[in-house]
C-alpha cells in the first residue's frame, strides 16, 4: 500500500465515509460468496450469465480499490464500465429464447478476429481467422447483420442492424429512463475534457456520493438479473444495510 499513488486531495472524503466503504466492501464479500463455485463459461446460456456476474464482482472490487486511495476518477471509469455491462447483461439473460448470448459471443469473437487481421499481412492467417469465425456462424445459425455492429447482436430484439448505446438504454421499458443520464454523466468523467471537471470534480461531498451510489445501483442491478430466483436472505440482509447507510449519507448531503 506505501507505493500506491493516493489523491491527497480526496483522503479526508474517504476519511468520513469509513461506515460506507465498510458496508460495501460487506456487500461485495457477501456477493462473493454467493457466487462462489458458479462455472462460468460460452458453451451454456448458464455459464455465460455465471461469466457475466463473476466479471460484475470483479469491476466492483476494482472500484472499491479505487476509492480507499482517493481515486475517484478511475471509480467514475468503473462505474461506466459497470453500466454499461449491466445494459448488456439484462439483455443477455432477459431474452434467452433469442439466443442473444450466443450472438453477443459470435459479436466478439468477429471483432477479436478483426482486430488480428490487422495485425497481420499474412493472407494465409487472415483467412484462417476468417475461416475460424465462419464456423460459428455455421454452428450457432447467426446472420451476418445480427452480430457485426457493437452492439449488433441486439438487433433481434431492438429491431435496428446497428443500435447504438442509447437505444439499448431507452427500447421498451426495461430501464428506467435515468439508466441513460447516468451513462452521459460519467463519460464526461472518463473522457476529461470539460474545462469545469479538471478544477471543480470533486468539490462537493454528494459529488463523491453520487459515484458510489451509482457503482452499488448497477453492480445490485446485475447480480439481481443474473442471479434471480437464487440470492440468499444473507444477501439481502447486506442489501439493505448498505441502502440504509448509503441513503442516510445522500440526505445529509443534500
């Protein structure tokens, strides 16, 4: 921990919030340990949820790191990541009958595939890999269209060949409609290039809060998707320890 850089300017934040970071890192442990022993792999539409869930926990200890040395910055580029993973996810697991898991996987894999083409010039390589790929069209029944796009493989259900982020959030009503404010917000974190945000980022306490509420919303959001039917009373115990702490904190700093 000595040779970690802290954000000095930060440390007292993370100083008066000691029953937050406890009540979370609590969560965090108890979520662990419900998830413990899952298999998570590509072959099922159940590994790849276990996959999904075990990645989320993964990013919300990174998060966690982030704040107890002061660096809210990079727990605002986890949040995001973290939004953004549970946008995708609920999709996965909402609609399993359109196999959009296994597109999501194809997806993938065709922009990994393309990434190590440019690589290389080796036409020989180039038309393995393509080769490669072609297979799982062939295997899972894909067309091309569905999976191309980033976010390609939604496109059975959302009903456009390339939806954007924002379609994602706002088709039908699985999300409500702060799911896509909450995404704009913290890009303007991740990308830094507001004048306002290199000086004032951190000014205000709720500022911080809000941060940490929005790394709790999304991780919760995502374990209870994939997770549903199986979430101990442990679990929601822990739950609402953190909502009371976590909401009584946000009152005080309005």
């Amino acid at each position: 921990m000595s040779n970690l850089f802290h954000a000095e300017s930060n440390m007292e934040l993370v100083y008066e919030e000691k029953e937050i970071l406890h009540s979370l890192r609590e969560f965090l442990l108890v979520v662990e340990e419900e998830i413990l022993g899952l298999r998570g792999g590509f072959d099922t539409f159940e590994g790849c949820c276990n996959l999904w869930v075990q990645n989320m926990l993964s990013y919300a200890k990174e998060a966690y790191n982030s704040i107890e040395v002061g660096n809210f910055i990079s727990l605002a580029m986890m949040a995001r990541c973290m939004l953004e993973n549970c946008v995708c996810g609920v999709y996965i697991h909402r609609f399993e009958e359109q196999r959009l898991w296994e597109k999501w996987f194809i997806s993938s894999a065709i922009a990994r595939q393309t990434e190590a083409c440019n690589l290389t010039s080796n036409t020989d390589v180039q038309r393995r890999l393509e080769e490669s790929v072609k297979v799982l069209y062939e295997e899972r029944g894909v067309i091309d269209w569905e999976v191309k796009n980033k976010y390609g493989w939604t496109a059975p259900v959302v009903g456009k060949k390339q939806p954007n982020f924002r379609e994602l959030c706002e088709f039908s009503d699985l999300f409500d409609p702060y799911v896509y404010k909450d995404f704009r917000r913290l890009c303007d974190y991740c990308h830094g290039t507001q004048a306002f945000g290199k000086i004032y980022r951190f000014t205000f306490v709720n500022t911080y809060l809000y941060l940490i509420f929005v790394l709790v919303r999304y991780f919760q959001l995502s374990v209870e998707e994939m997770r549903r039917g199986y979430l101990s009373e442990r679990y929601l115990m822990s739950k609402e320890r953190l909502a009371k702490v976590l909401n009584k904190r946000m009152e005080l700093s309005v």
